[in-house]
C-alpha cells in the first residue's frame, strides 16, 4: 500500500431514477418539455398542406407546411373547446375541427366559426392555434415547447458540420422505412443502452462483427452540449452486412431522444424514443436514402438490424427494468475507463450528469 487511497468508483443511478412516477414527471417538464424532439422528417410534409400529428407525453401536436414553404408546428387543439383537430398525417387544404367546424388555415389562423355572427364582440381576427417552436435540421423536423429555448443548432455546437462530412447529402435524403416498437423500460434505460457498446461484443455479436470494427468503437460528448459522439471504422472483415471497408461509422446522440446514426458508406438512419410511461418508451427505427427507395441492399440492411440488433437491445433494456425495480437492486460501478474504447461507459455516466441536473 502506497497509502493513496484510489477514489470510489463512480456507480449508476438509484432506481428511483427510472421507476418513481414524481422523478418521471419532473422529465417530463424539466427535460422533454424544455430540449428539442424529432417530429418527423421534411420529407414527409413536403407539400403545402402536408401534415403530420404526433404527441409528446400528454401533448398532441402536429407540424404542417404551410402556404409560404415554411413548416409551422401547433398544439393540435381547437380554440373553441379544445377537440383535436388532425389526427395521423395526409394533406389539408384547411383545419376542420371535427366538434363545432370552425375552420382555420395552413397558418392557424381562425377563418370561420360557425354563427360566431350571433356573438357581439367575437374576433375572429384575433384566434389562432397556439405555435410551437420548430426547426429543421438536415432534413429532420424539431419542435421544442419552450419558447425559450436555444436554437438546436446552439444546443447541439458542431454536429450539422460533423454530419455533412459523414454523409454528405444527408439534408436532400428522403424517408424510405421506419418501423416501432414498444420498449418495456424508461426512456432513460433506453437511451443509457444506446449510449455505451460494451455490451455490444456480449450482446450484439453480429452488429460488432458485421458493421463496426469493435477495436476503433468510442463514445464521447461532443461539441460541449448534450451530445454523445458515437465513431467506428467500418468493418472490413469477412463477416461485414454490406461492402464497406474503408468507410466511417458515427453517430449523433442528440439529449434526451433522438440518434441520427450513419452506417458505413452514408447509410443514414435514426432512432427516436417517446416515452409512454415511466417504464414505457415507444422507439421508432428510421431509415432513409437518397430517393425514398429501398434497393436490395438497404433491404438486408434494415431486416438483420431490426431481427438483430435491435431485437437485442428489447430484450435488454426490459431485463434491466425488471432489475431496477428488484428489492436486490442497487447500483453498481460504472466502468469508467480513461483511455476511452469500446468498452466505456463513461457516456453514461455523462447521461446520468445530466439527468439529475434536469430533475434533482
Ligand atoms: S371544439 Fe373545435 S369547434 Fe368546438
Ligand atoms: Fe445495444
């Protein structure tokens, strides 16, 4: 003993974190309410009039393009009385609520309001669908519910020049699948099991044997804000899903819930979570190519990543999420390794920062 003690580990969360309803609600407002949620994607509102209505917790809302090109994002509820005005995604020439048929315009504004006449004093000039803030990003529609909130772009320092040169145009690229599953786990179990590869060798045989070169894997924030860069060579072996040697892989994890991914040789893909519970999160699996069309090869892409590795990642993050709510549960140490590599999980240490900055 050179009498220096070394420091403790540093270890995970307490279960509380991703089973006690009061720490999910103060996510709910102090997280998902506050930072910026992937919509949906700029090519699916790529008319005037497109729409598409989603929800976010409680909240339905829904984006659509309007007259002037712009995509506008609204709380998807009549000022009337409060009925849902539009419900999954098409095309409307005007918003009709489906209670009362007042009728607003691409814009959101009141337009007419059946015998509102009758009404002394009704201003229907002055009615409109509260907004919400939106942007786009590469092709990827955000909204925010804080009016206050930074630009994405200042919340996320970086990652648009990063992305470019990783997938050069990733910005013209259009959706070509997507499929969801239900998660039997918190959002933050998913996104923790997104955010660290060392169980990839363990758990993923095929992903780290067919897509990434496991020895050159790391994660790490990036561009001082809540983002975790995800980079690998492409695996130039055998066993590899598609050609790719001598390609990249990285993704952009953007806090709390989504991941713009790209596969070797600018496969660009996405994950996104909307938590439905504090032990529910919905997971949507996003994939796109340069046209909207899935060739051969995407095609055996998507399925061996969906039966594979993502059939994978269920099963876990639901076998972790019985474990936390176990009696014999208690937080173990996080491997924590300076030099970085695949095996680190210092990104998760980095999510747990933020979490409890967000609801302790
Ligand atoms: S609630 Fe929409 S018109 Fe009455
Ligand atoms: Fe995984």
């Amino acid at each position: 003993m050179n009498g220096i003690s070394a420091p403790a580990p540093v270890t995970g969360l307490p279960a509380r974190y991703f089973t006690d309803m009061q720490v999910f609600a103060r996510a709910r407002e102090n997280i998902f309410f506050r930072t910026w949620q992937y919509a949906c994607h700029a090519g699916e509102v790529a008319n005037a009039g497109d729409f598409v209505a989603f929800t976010l917790f409680d909240q339905d809302l829904f984006v659509m393009r309007g007259d002037d090109g712009a995509i506008g994002a609204f709380y998807n509820v009549c000022r009337h009385r409060g009925h849902k005005l539009l419900e999954g995604s098409g095309n409307r020439r005007a918003i009709i609520c489906p209670y009362h048929a007042w009728r607003y315009d691409r814009a959101g504004k009141l337009r007419a309001a059946p015998h509102s006449d009758a009404v002394a004093g009704f201003a229907r000039e002055n009615i409109a669908l509260h907004r919400v803030r939106v942007e786009e990003f590469l092709g990827f529609v955000f909204v925010n519910l804080d009016a206050d909130a930074k630009p994405l772009g200042e919340c996320y320092p970086g990652v648009r020049e990063a992305l470019l040169e990783l997938c050069p145009g990733i910005d013209s690229m259009l959706p070509a699948h997507e499929f969801s599953a239900n998660e039997e786990c918190n959002w933050l179990i998913a996104v923790e099991n997104y955010n660290e590869c060392y169980h990839c060798k363990t758990a993923h045989p095929d992903f780290a044997d067919g897509v990434i070169d496991a020895a050159s894997y790391s994660i790490a924030p990036f561009g001082g804000g809540r983002c975790l860069r995800h980079r690998a060579r492409a695996n130039a072996g055998g066993n590899a899903w598609y050609p790719m040697s001598g390609k990249k892989y990285g993704s952009f994890y953007l806090w709390p819930a989504t991941a713009i991914q790209v596969y070797p040789g600018g496969v660009l893909n996405a994950y996104c979570w909307r938590p439905l519970g504090v032990d529910e999160t919905e997971v949507r699996r996003l994939w796109f190519s340069p046209d909207g069309a899935v060739d051969a090869e995407l095609q055996k892409l998507i399925a061996l990543d969906r039966d594979r590795t993502f059939a994978e990642d269920l099963q876990l993050v639901k076998n972790v999420q019985r474990g936390v709510r176990s009696r014999g549960f208690a937080p173990g140490p996080l491997i924590i390794n300076p030099d970085g590599g695949i095996d680190d999980e210092s990104p998760v240490a980095a999510l747990h920062e933020w979490m409890r900055a967000a609801v302790d």
